[in-house]
C-alpha cells in the first residue's frame, strides 16, 4: 500500500521492468561516439569568457540534468520536501479505512469490555515488512460511534488535505517544468540572435523553428519529474530490497544479480534505440526544413513544373520516417519483452530455488513467504522508474540533437562595451582580406578614405565590390588585416554602437509582416522603455526565468536617434522621406485604400465626416449628384449588391463576407422570416441558369470567368445539377399534384423541391448582384423595399444575438472596416453613366486638396500592411521601405550595395540625387556601383579589380563640388571620368562594359535635368504635393488601382486626374 | 431595359446576325452599358481604341475637326456599331464620336471582344465575313470611281 503516491496515473504504462533507478547525473547518454566527446572537450576552451555559451556547452551540452539543477535546484528541492512532508498523511490516510472498520464497527477496540476508547493515537501504520507501528499521541477516550465518526471525520480531513498536497505538487512541478522549458526556448533563441554568419549559411529557418518550438517540448514535461520520481521511487525500491536482502541474504541477492543484469543488458539493447531515436530527430527535422524551403520556393516550384519531384521527394523522406520508426518499435517492443522477462524471472527463482530451500529446511516457509510478498511491493515503483528512464532518455537524446545546433563555434562573441565615437576622421583598410570557402574574394587591401565622405565603389563584376561594402560595413569579417578608424581598430567599438552608427541596405530587403510604418522604424527600436514591466508577477517569471524584464508590447523606439520629439514628428519625417524618394502618392493610395480607426484618429474621422458632406454637396453644385449613389439606410443603394444592402456595413468577420452570408444563421433566419429567401432562391434559378446558357463551351481557368462570371467554372456541373433537380421536383408537382403525401414521396425519392443545401448554393448568387451592372432584370422596386426592410431587422436580430461582425454604415459617423476612400465617398458611384468614376475622381481629388486631408490620409496609408516578408508590395516598394528603414536612423555611415538596383531606373535616379546632397557634411555614404555611369557623382571612386580596390579617386572636376551643379560642368566630368577610367580599364577588362543596369541608361541630359527639376519641386515642403494627381475615391466596384503609379513627374506637367484615371483603367 | 434588349439590338447588327444567342448574350453580359449626356464625347480622334459602342438608345455624331470647326461625317442611331474597326485594327481613333441627345450604349470592351472572338470562331468568322463585305464593297466604290 501507498507505493503509488507520485505516479499520478498519467504515465504511460509500459515495460515492467526494464531497468532501474541510475544516478543519471552527469551521465553521459549512450551512444556517444568519439568524435563528438572530442568536441566535447574542445567546447570549455571556447566557452571560458561567454556565458551563454558558457551555459551552452556547460549546463545544455554536458548533461540536461545540471542544466536542470542549475537552474531549478531550490523548485527541485521544495518540491522534493513537500512531497516527503505529505507522505505520512498518505500512508495515514491508507490506514484509517482498516481502522473504521476493524476497531469502529467491528468493534475491537472494545472487546474487552471498554466502554470507551482511545481516539487520535496518532500511528503511523507502516508497511508490514517495516515491523512494528509508530505512536505518537494517546488520544481521548471516546465511545463507539464517536470513534467512528471520529475516524471518518478524520478521513474525509485526510482525503482532503492529500487532494491539496497532490494539487500543489502537481501544479509547481508544471509550472517548473514550463518555466524551465521557457528559459531553454528563450536560451536557444538568443543564442541564434549570435549565429556566426558561417553558421546562418547552413541553417534553415523552418528546422530552427522546429527545434524551438516542438524539440524542446518534452524536455519540459519531462522537468518536474526529473529529481523527484527517481529520488522517491529509488528510495521505495531500494527499502524493498533492502528489506529482501534482510530476510534473506542468497534471495536478496538472486533479486539483485536479476537486477543487475537488466542493469547491464537493456542499456545495451537501447543503445541502438537512441541511435535510432536521433536519426529519427534528425530526419523529422529535415523534414520541417525541406517543407519549408518548398513552402519558401513554391514560386520555383511551379514555374519549373517541379511539383511532382518535390511530391516524390517528400513521399521518400516520409517513407524513410516511416522505416525508422519501424524499426524503433520492434526494437522497442523487443526490449520491453526481455524487461518482462528478466522481471518475472525473480519470482520464477524464488519460488524455484527459495522452495527449495525451504524444502531442505534452510529457510523458514515465513521468511519465503515474507520475501515474495517484499518482492511484490518493488515492481509498482520499479515499473514507474522504467518509465522514468526511457522518457528521460527519450528527452535527452532531442536535448542533445538540439545543442548540437546551438554548439559556441557556431555562434558569435557577446557583445562588449567599447567606443562609441562618432565615425568621423581618417578610415582606413590595412591588408584586408576576406577568404571565402571557394577562394580569396579580397586580399591584402589597403587604402584610407576620409570620413565624412561620398565614396562610391565601381564593381567590375566580380565580388570584390560588394565584399569590401560589406566589410565596411560591419556586415562581414574580414578574415585578415583591419579597419581602423584614426588609428582604432574598429573592432574595438561596441557592436551595439556600430549597428547604431552604421547603416546597410542591400539588394535585397528584409522586411517583417507589419505595417509600412513598423518596417521603417524597426532601426529605431532599440531603446528599452524605462520602466520595467510593471506587473509585478510578469517581472518575477521573467526574472526566474532569465527572460528581458523590459515591457512589450511597448514604444521602444529612440525617437531622439532620429531626430524627433515623438511619433507624429517621426511620421512626418517618414512620410518627408517617402515624399522625396518618390513613393508619397503611394503611400497616399495606400492610405485611401486603408481603414480609420476612429480611436486612433479622431481628428480624422471627424474631418472624413466633414468632407463626406462636403464631397456630397460639391458634386451637387458641379451638377454631378446623381454620379453618386449615396449610402442611405432607409434607401436601396442600387449600385451596391444585394449582400451589401442586406447587410448595411462592412462584415468583418468572414462569417458574413461573401458566400458564406448566405450559410449564417442569423441572416437565413431574418431572410425566411421575411420571406426573402424565396425571392433571393429564385434570382439565384435565374442567375445560374443564365451562367450555364453563356458561360458553356468557355474552358475552364478562362479570364472571362475570373472577370464576370457569378460561377467559376468548377461549380458549373454542381449548378447544373441543383437546376435539374429542380425541374424534375417541378414535372413531379406537376404530375403528381402537391399533397403532403407526394411531397413526401417526392423528398423520399431525393426530388425534395430545394434540400436546404441547394437553397444555400442558389441564395449565395444574387447575393453579388448588381441590377445596373448586370441587367438580368431580377430586381423591382417592391424587392427593394422588402430588402431594406430586412435590412433593418438584420441589424436589430444580429445586435441581440450579439455576434457582432457587422461595421454598419452612418452618415454621421466614419466606419472603421471599410477603406478611407469609401468613407469619403459614402456611397457608390453610378458606373453606367460614362466618365463617371473620371468625374468623381477629379472633384475627390480636389476636395483633398481643398480641406488638405492629403497629409493625414499619407498618414493611414502608414499602416498598410506588407505581408509576409513584404510581399503585398512591389520590389520597388520594398526596396524604398528598406532604404527610408536605414536613413531614418541618420548613421554616421550609409552603406549601399544594389539597394537602389530594384527602384527601376527613374526612382534609383531621384534617390541618389536626393542621398548625394543629403550625405557627404556629417555622415558618409559608400555605394556599391555597377558600373562607371554615375561614378562622376560621387566625390571618391574606389575600384574593385579581381581581389583589389584601388583608389580612391577624386575627379579633379568635381573634387570640391556639391552634388548639384550644372548639366555642363557635369557633362566635362563626366567626360574627364570615362577618360580616367579608359587609362585605369584594362586590368579590368571587359567587366566595366555596360550592363543593363537600372539608373544608367545613355539618357539625353535634358531628361536627367527633367527629373532634377522635379525632384526640387518635389523639396516643396509637405506630402500634400502628392496628392495633386490620382487620388481614386472610386466606388467598391473598381479595382484598387495598383497599377496606376503615376510618376511625379507626370504630375508636376499638371495635375489632370482624368487622364491619370484613364491610365487606371487602361 | 435588360440583357435581353441587349441581345436583340446585337442582333440587328450585322457584323453578329449570325452570332449564337448564347454567345450574343455572353457578348451583351461582359458589356457595360453606359449613358452619355447630350453633348458628351464617347471618345476624341486620336484616343486609344480600347472598346467599341453599340448605340442602344439615342444618336451619335461622327465628326472630324475641319478648318472651319468640326465636320460631321455620319449620325449614327439605334443598333448602329462604332469604333470595332480601331478595335480591331488596334489603332488610335479616327475620328470623334459624341452624341447629340441624351444617349445609351453598349461599351464593348475590347480586350474582352478579343477574347470573345480567339474563343469562339463563329464570332471571328461573322466578323471576318463583314470585313471582307465592306471590303468588296470599298473596292466596287473604289472601281465605280475609276470608270466614273
């Protein structure tokens, strides 16, 4: 009895025996292999002066149980006590039953003629082996039914106390589990934030993913019971058989060489266990990577047809997991039979042997007798360390897969404090060299620029170029010589002020799911809020758990850094930027297209709800009223759908967009209640049967079908359907009359006239349909009075059941779930007059103007979202957001290598202007050029030739020249350039050619003097400029104009958003 | 007015006389039907060709600008087509069309007519047997010119 106290009954009973408690500490898992304890013995050399690698290799590699002790040895032993301290409750609480029975109702306590009895002797009935019971208090005198109620009293008290003794324990070893596995999460995850960028080249973003999220998973499961149950069950198993050995020594002995062996044989047969258990980590891990990379290059994918190659890839790597694990099990199951076995042979040899003995009379029938019955007590404890051990083999074989992704030679050095100057004065590369694995890309380069400076660094093709930006950049290590700065090694700066003063934006941009505004000042985050988190319970698991303590979510941003006061400077500041580099009118667009949150931008709102009526009353004054159909709710909007006047607001839930309005429960309810089900279920007759009739013949994925279709052409065969069932339902009425009976016979033979489900599929059609726009002629005038009726008991039957889902339209207020455009346009615009989208653009347009809302439009559009590593923007887009990211941060040192190469030629063109006149006073600008077009710009030209930079070179022409200058003094340099680089060519060979690249076309001077002009008209101040040409207030039912980026300079012609407007549709 | 009406103008028009119904309709559903104010331009000499007009209700004017301001070269009524040759022949517009009372037409879109016609060969071939028509009629008026 009470053996069982800490198992809890959760665990997965298997093995009986198959092996015993180990002193597990320290103990390296089997199935090491030499190579890796001779890495293992590298590993102190390197950890010596980095703490998390310290922790890495000491605490993580050496052992999972000193990492756990580490840091949870004082959890590890209260919970220990705890559990000790509840035992003698328990074992209390196994004896009291025999007690009641036994002394209350049998009565012995009384059986020699007392009338009354001692009550609470306390005792501790211990097990039969242990000898004789404990007294520790005499007790009361009491009669029988007092002691029995006493006794029972006293055992509801005990159930009690041991149910909250189990609920503690249960709850501190979860949550020490939980708080061990978020250090290690948290750990592994600041330990990749200092992956060297040799180990970065091998890993895979997914297998890490994996790693952090579902290797470590049973580690921390597996915590709470590392100490505890081998500690309690070892001291169980061990009394057992200590108290075996006692009876009989030989016996005791057979019960421990049968031991020993399972000690001796079952580790062996599981060494191949873990091998596999590894190999099988490993490939479960390859597996999330290969996934990803496929998830990654799904692009690549298609447009190469290599989809079944991929399916036959995974089909193998799954048949691989499939063998391995196979095998695991027979293995496995195989181990487990041998554990029974050598478990039942105990008792086979004591009733053998022990008989035997006993038969010769060396051995009393009691002693045999009480050995088995000790020997029956071990298995339950023996059995829960079995357990134990094959999960904590289990869970250390990941822990040791995983460090091994996270070894120190893998990872960077911490950062230290050091200078922090700002990165002025005289820098120089003194015998650079950078190795690659397939050769030297720079050697032994040595030159001196003077910082501030505008260096631009002209590639010949080769790697050189880029290498030596980014080896100024601080982006790679140069594997010989130095760069100093007046003398410093720039290594001795901190790298936390280098990352501050210096600034890279590379060909391809980095950019996280978040808004534009988040992708622009993720450089700036970098200041911790003062005050730390102030729940005072968050702060002491963070701490307990060496987690930061500072506060997230929280405005991390050091606005100082750039120059700012607060968050509307910073905005404007961004959006000055965006203006100059070009991409304000997108943003603006962006901003039309996005939501106000009325919270947020309260003056906003306000002013959209100003313009809304201004907008109304100057198309009215323009005598252009009935362009618009404005948003009434008493009115049917009828250039708005069906789904839109039911509903009168933007759903924002999916529950309520499109189809699937037709499937919610609330509006079926409202559209039968008032009977518009019916009418809606027969336009959809309509409607499909008229898809069926025109769209036939066209092949399935045709655009036509995309563009206009209510069906795509998957559902055509499923609509056909729905309509012969119901011209059958209808012949069979016809026929056979419509008495209940026949309804049912009818239903019975599946000519049911609608199931519900048809009913569904033919009300979602009308639900897009527009009379004007698609003239089926479904729609009357008493269809719209009864829908604007159910329009209104949709609203008050949604607001009871209190769904919400719905952002109702009101005149009087901004609905926050539909686009700004549409909140200043509050209506549709009438499509079927000719030019109306045109006109009511324009007057948009220039009540923008007007009320100057362009600017906090430009503001919202802000918010825009990017997408999964940008991709809902262009490369253009994406490569501005990365630049404005870098220059928002104003560095000392500006380092460009092909960030302006995906702007396409126009915008690369403003954008170095624009860097040109910005750099050069106090911070430095190095640009990684392709080719010699645009070197005259640039005050000192480098030239990478094969592993060399020579320079620099100063055109004696434009050595003390501000970037601005006439177009013929431009021209003399350039000419003196190409002369220069004509003497300096051949060592670079044919690599300064002319390559396609963006911004250096042979353009005529009088364009390059058109686009200067207007870029300094663009220097006007404000983003309002933008705004001059085409501003889209269209209706829902134009597409967003992507497409339509006009260019500035278009606009500085003039503004004539009637034109722009055309281009849109064009 | 619906897409019916539509179908019965298309078919007064003989360049799709012997059109299908169903693709007529399908032709009329992926239009656009648009209203022009008296006076309103349907498009300027010189603009992209990107779609062609069935007048359903109304008149239009054909005009070219003269010296002595804008001649009219044509009025065009219900169920007349203007603006398929530019479509076809993918160039500007020669002439400009505006209508002189308040008008309805059907705005076929050229890239969809485009579409229409690689689809459905009974289009293209109705559309090139009218070609060829006008095209022998332009040279019979071409041979009368020269005998007369």
């Amino acid at each position: 009895m009470g053996r069982r106290t800490m198992s809890g009954g959760a665990r997965a009973a298997e093995g009986t025996a198959d092996g015993m408690a180990r002193d597990t500490d320290d103990r390296p898992a089997g199935g090491r292999d030499g190579d890796r304890a001779a890495r293992r013995e590298a590993i102190p050399a390197r950890a010596g002066n980095d703490p998390e690698a310290g922790d890495a290799s000491g605490g993580l590699d050496r052992s999972l149980f000193r990492y756990i002790w580490r840091h949870s040895k004082r959890d590890q032993i209260l919970i220990c006590a705890v559990v000790l301290a509840s035992l003698p409750l328990y074992f209390a609480s196994l004896d009291l039953p025999r007690r009641i029975v036994n002394e209350a109702i049998q009565g012995h306590a009384f059986e020699k003629g007392n009338e009354t009895a001692k009550f609470l002797v306390l005792r501790l009935q211990m097990p039969d082996w242990f000898g004789h019971d404990l007294s520790l208090f005499d007790g009361f005198d009491v009669d029988r039914f007092e002691l029995l109620f006493g006794l029972s009293s006293m055992f509801l008290l005990l159930v009690l106390i041991n149910g909250a003794f189990k609920y503690w324990i249960n709850v501190a070893k979860g949550a020490l589990g939980e708080r061990m596995l978020r250090r290690l999460r948290f750990q592994l995850f600041s330990l990749i934030m200092r992956f060297s960028p040799d180990a970065l080249r091998h890993t895979k973003a997914s297998e890490v993913a994996t790693i952090i999220r579902d290797e470590v998973e049973p580690i921390g499961g597996f915590i709470g019971d590392a100490y505890i149950l081998p500690a309690f069950l070892g001291t169980q198993a061990a009394t057992a058989m200590t108290f075996i050995l006692l009876q009989n020594v030989w016996l005791g002995l057979l019960a421990a060489g049968v031991v020993g062996v399972q000690f001796v044989v079952i580790p062996r047969l599981r060494r191949e266990l873990l091998r596999l258990g590894r190999q099988r980590q490993l490939a479960s891990r390859r597996l999330a990577g290969r996934v990803g990379e496929v998830v990654d290059g799904i692009a690549a994918v298609h447009s190469n047809g290599a989809e079944a190659w991929e399916r036959a890839e995974i089909g193998h790597r799954l048949g691989g997991l499939f063998d391995l694990r196979l095998r695991i099990y027979r293995r496995k199951f195989m181990v487990k039979f041998l554990n029974n076995l050598l478990a039942q042979m105990t008792p086979f040899l004591f009733y053998c042997i022990g008989g035997y003995f006993a038969l010769k009379g060396q051995l009393s029938i009691g002693q045999l007798v009480a050995v088995i019955a000790a020997y029956r007590d071990l298995p339950p404890p023996l059995k829960e360390l079995i357990d134990w051990d094959q999960q904590r083999l289990d869970v250390q074989v990941k822990y040791e897969q995983v460090l091994q992704q996270f070894l120190p030679e893998r990872l960077l050095g911490l950062d230290a404090p050091g200078r922090d100057e700002s990165l002025c004065g005289r820098l120089a590369a003194e015998g650079v060299g950078v190795q690659e694995p397939h050769g030297p890309v720079l050697a032994n380069v040595s030159l001196a620029l003077p910082l501030p400076a505008i260096v631009g660094i002209v590639s010949d093709g080769g790697p050189a170029a880029s290498t030596f930006a980014r080896v100024l950049a601080r982006r790679t290590v140069p594997t010989s010589g130095r760069v100093t700065l007046e003398g410093h090694d720039l290594s001795e700066w901190a790298g936390a002020a280098l990352t501050r003063r210096i600034a890279f934006a590379g060909v391809d941009p980095i950019l996280f799911p978040g808004s534009l505004r988040e992708n622009i000042v993720y450089g700036l985050n970098r200041r911790p809020p003062d005050s730390a988190v102030t729940d005072a319970k968050a702060l002491a698991e963070a701490h307990r758990t060496g987690n930061p303590v500072a506060p997230f979510p929280a405005d991390w941003i050091d606005y100082a850094q750039a120059g700012v006061a607060d968050a509307g400077e910073l905005d404007a500041l961004i959006l000055d930027w965006l203006t100059r580099i070009g991409m304000g009118e997108e943003v603006y667009r962006f901003g039309l297209l996005g939501q106000v949150d009325p919270e947020r931008h309260p003056d906003l709102a306000a002013r959209l709800i100003e313009a809304r009526i201004a907008f109304r009353e100057r198309l009215a004054a323009e005598g252009h009223a009935h362009l618009v159909e404005p948003f009434d709710p008493a009115r049917y909007n009828r250039q708005a759908t069906v789904a839109e006047n039911l509903l009168f607001g933007v759903p924002t839930t999916t529950a309520l967009t499109g189809r699937a309005l037709a499937e919610h429960p609330v509006v079926r309810l409202v559209l039968d209640r008032t009977g518009l089900a019916d009418d809606l279920v027969t336009m959809g007759e309509r409607i499909a049967a008229t898809m069926l009739e025109i769209f036939r013949g066209l092949p399935s994925g045709h655009p036509l079908f995309e563009q206009f279709s209510f069906l795509s052409a998957d559902e055509l065969p499923e609509y056909e359907a729905i309509l012969a069932r119901r011209t059958a339902t209808e012949a069979s009425a016809e026929r056979h009359g419509t008495s209940a009976f026949e309804r049912l016979r009818r239903r019975w033979i599946g000519l049911g006239r609608y199931g519900s489900a048809d009913a569904t599929r033919l009300i979602a059609l009308p639900l897009a349909y527009i009379e004007p726009r698609h003239r089926l002629g479904l729609i009357d005038d008493a269809f719209r009075e009864r829908l604007v009726e159910a329009r209104g008991e949709l609203r008050i039957t949604l607001d009871e059941a209190g769904l919400g889902g719905v952002d109702f339209y009101d005149p009087d207020r901004v609905c926050a779930a539909a686009p700004l455009r549409d909140n200043l346009l509050f209506g549709r615009i009438n499509q079927s007059v000719a030019d109306a989208v045109e006109t009511v653009t324009a007057t948009g347009t220039a009540l923008v103007q007007e009320m100057r809302l362009a600017p906090d439009i430009t503001r919202v559009g802000l918010d825009h979202q990017v997408g999964p590593e940008g991709r809902f923007l262009s490369g253009s887009q994406r490569a501005v957001v990365s630049l404005v990211r870098a220059l928002v941060r104003r560095p000392d040192l500006l380092v460009l290598d092909g960030a302006l190469s995906p702007m396409g030629e126009n915008r690369a063109r403003t954008v170095l202007e624009l860097l040109l006149e910005r750099f050069g006073r106090e911070n430095s600008l190095v640009a990684v050029l392709p080719n010699d077009r645009v070197a005259d710009r640039f005050a000192l030209v480098l030239r990478a030739v094969g592993t060399q930079i020579h320079g620099p070179e100063a055109p004696p022409a434009r050595q003390d020249d501000v970037p601005r200058q006439d177009a013929a003094a431009r021209q003399d340099a350039a000419a003196g350039q190409d002369a220069a680089v004509r003497e300096e060519a051949p060592a670079a060979g044919g690599a300064l050619a002319d390559g396609p690249e963006p911004g250096t076309d042979p353009d005529p001077e009088e364009a390059r003097r058109a686009e200067r002009d207007a870029f300094a008209a663009a220097d006007a101040p404000g983003a309002g400029s933008s705004a001059s040409g085409g501003v889209v207030p269209a209706g829902a039912g134009v597409a967003a104009p992507a497409a339509a980026v006009s260019r500035r300079a278009d606009n500085e012609t003039g503004p004539e958003p009637a034109r722009v407007e055309q281009d849109v549709k064009a | 007015m619906t897409l019916e009406t539509e179908v019965q103008s298309l078919r007064q028009v003989p360049m799709f006389r012997e059109v299908d119904p169903a693709r007529l309709k399908l032709l009329a559903f992926t239009s656009e039907r648009v209203h022009f104010a008296d006076g309103q331009r349907f498009f300027d000499r010189g603009d992209a060709a990107d779609a062609a007009y069935l007048i359903l209700e109304g008149e239009a004017a054909v005009t070219l600008d003269g010296p002595q301001g804008p001649i009219r070269l044509a009025l065009l009524g219900a169920n007349a087509l203007v603006g398929e040759m530019g479509i076809l022949a993918d160039q500007p517009r020669s002439a400009t069309v505006t209508a002189v009372v308040a008008t309805t037409a059907l705005r076929i879109d050229r890239r969809v007519f485009l579409e229409l016609l690689s689809q459905f060969p009974q289009i293209a071939i109705a559309v090139m047997r009218e070609l060829a028509h006008r095209l022998e009629m332009t040279n019979q008026q071409l041979a009368q010119t020269r005998t007369g």
